[in-house]
C-alpha cells in the first residue's frame, strides 16, 4: 500500500511541470518554465550583492558574536576547572589542618592530663607531709603534756605525803630533809614499777 502512495505522488510531480507548461501556452503568459536572460542576469546580480552583504554584515559579526560566546563559554569552563582545583586543594589543606588541630587538641589535653596527674600527686605528698607533722607535733605536745602532768602530780603527791607524814608525826621536821626523803621514796617505786 506504501509503494502505490510512492508511485503516485512521484507522477503527480513530474505531470505538474507538463501542466504549467500546457497552462502558460494555453493563455498567451509566459510559461512557468521559461528561461529569460535578462531576469536570469539580474536574479545571479542579485544573489550575488545579497551573498556580499550577509557576508559583510550579517556572517561576520554572527560568526564573531559565535566565536565570542564558544571562547566565552571555554574560558568559563577553565575557570571552573581551576577553581574546581583549587577548592580541591583547599579542601585537602583545610583536611590537613582539620587533623593537626585534632592532634594538637590531643596532646594538650594528654598535657593537661599528666599535669593534672601531677599536681594531684604533689597535693597528695603535701597533705601527707602535713598530717605527719601535724601527727609529729601532736605527739611531742601530748609528751610534754604527760610530763608536765607527772610533774604535777609527782609534786602533789610529795605534798600530799609531807602533809600526811606531818600529821602523822605531829612534829614537824625539815621541810627540804622531809621533801627529799619522799622524792628518793618515789623515784625507787617509779623505778621498781617500771
């Protein structure tokens, strides 16, 4: 069915000259088909001033304008490459100093742990030095306490025994002679408890 459309359509195009022809004889015009030379020279003169001025003014600066744009569009194209590679390397950098930060932040913080560590252990020491003084002191003071203490009593008691001695003797002897018999008495029961 394709090819009786073809067949027909290519014979309805070669009768429609034959029929121009027949037509423009028929009426006393010039016929469709006819070569004049005049109109032929004047159709080449024209064509040919119209090819020189779309050169002149209309290819010319559409070429240019053309060429304008592709180089525009190339230089836009390297300046994207080069900025493309320089953020690329910007970011490269700016990873690098991402993780020299991190580091750095590690190692201070690793400083500040063993500085922390330290201080802890001098404050520990310090503390410990301290309470032993404090230990120390309270011990010798606690000895002198005891010593003063036996003092007293040691004295107490050698007035205690005077006095009882003196009641018991009703007379009185010398009181030094009295004082050292009962301070040999209790030296000798110090030194036999001990």
């Amino acid at each position: 069915m394709k090819t009786s459309r073809m067949a027909a359509l290519t014979a309805l195009l070669l009768a429609l000259p034959q029929a121009a022809w027949a037509q423009g004889g028929a009426e006393g015009t010039t016929p469709l088909f006819t070569v004049n030379l005049g109109t032929t020279v004047w159709t080449g003169v024209v064509f040919l001033a119209l090819l020189g001025l779309l050169r002149r003014f209309a290819w010319g600066p559409i070429l240019a304008a053309v060429e304008a744009r592709e180089s525009g569009i190339q230089s836009k194209l390297d300046e994207a490459s080069a900025r493309s590679e320089e953020a690329a390397k910007l970011l490269a950098e700016h990873k690098a100093q991402l993780a020299d930060a991190r580091r750095q932040a590690n190692e201070l913080i690793a400083e500040g742990k063993a500085a922390g560590e330290h201080l802890r252990h001098e404050i520990e020491e310090k503390a410990r030095v301290e309470a032993q003084g404090i230990v120390e002191r309270a011990r010798v003071e606690i000895e002198r306490e005891r010593d003063a203490a036996i003092q007293v009593l040691r004295k107490e008691a050698v007035d205690l025994a005077m006095a009882g001695a003196s009641r018991l003797l009703s007379d009185k002897l010398d009181q030094d002679r009295d004082r050292q018999l009962v301070e040999k008495y209790l030296g000798e029961l110090v030194s036999g408890s001990a």
